[in-house]
C-alpha cells in the first residue's frame, strides 16, 4: 500500500503508530487508574499524523496533570527489525 509521508512524497513503506491515554495514578509512574476509560484516539500511518493526534489530544487535556497521552511505535511490534530513522517533522 502506498501511503504519503509528511513531505507529502509517496511512501509505500507504512510505519503503523497508535495515539492513547488515561488517567495516571501518580505523576511519576505510567500506570493507569482505570484501564476501561482509556482514550484510544486512533491509528495512523506514520509518526507525523501520529504526533499531530497526540499534540491535539495532549492540549485538550492540559488541565488535567494526571491525564497523559502517548505514541505507540505498533511497527516496531508488527516487525522487530530496525525501521528507517523517524523524525516528529
């Protein structure tokens, strides 16, 4: 499948991210407070539109500190070797 990179080039190599957060229990560890309100904003084809979902999500909920967001690589778990080096831009 070929899908188009953040430069808007093609690129037929997909690099799956997933975008989710929830309710931390304390602000120094990632352990959720409760598994069934986790927020799972979506999936997305490269780490660019991955990063933009967080960034809208992470400033939605800024006033909230226990309330986090993170990028998943699902690449690196689909396909373990090395993947090309990412950038956020």
């Amino acid at each position: 499948m070929t899908t188009k990179n953040a430069s808007g080039t093609a690129d037929s190599t997909q690099l799956l991210h997933l975008v989710f957060g929830g309710e931390l229990t304390e602000l120094d560890e990632v352990q959720f407070n409760d598994l069934s309100t986790l927020d799972i904003v979506g999936i997305y084809p490269n780490y660019a539109s991955a990063y933009d979902a967080w960034k809208d999500a992470a400033q939605r909920s800024v006033d909230d500190a226990h309330m986090r967001y993170f990028i998943v690589h699902l690449h690196r778990l689909l396909d373990p070797e090395p993947a090309p080096a990412e950038s956020p831009r």
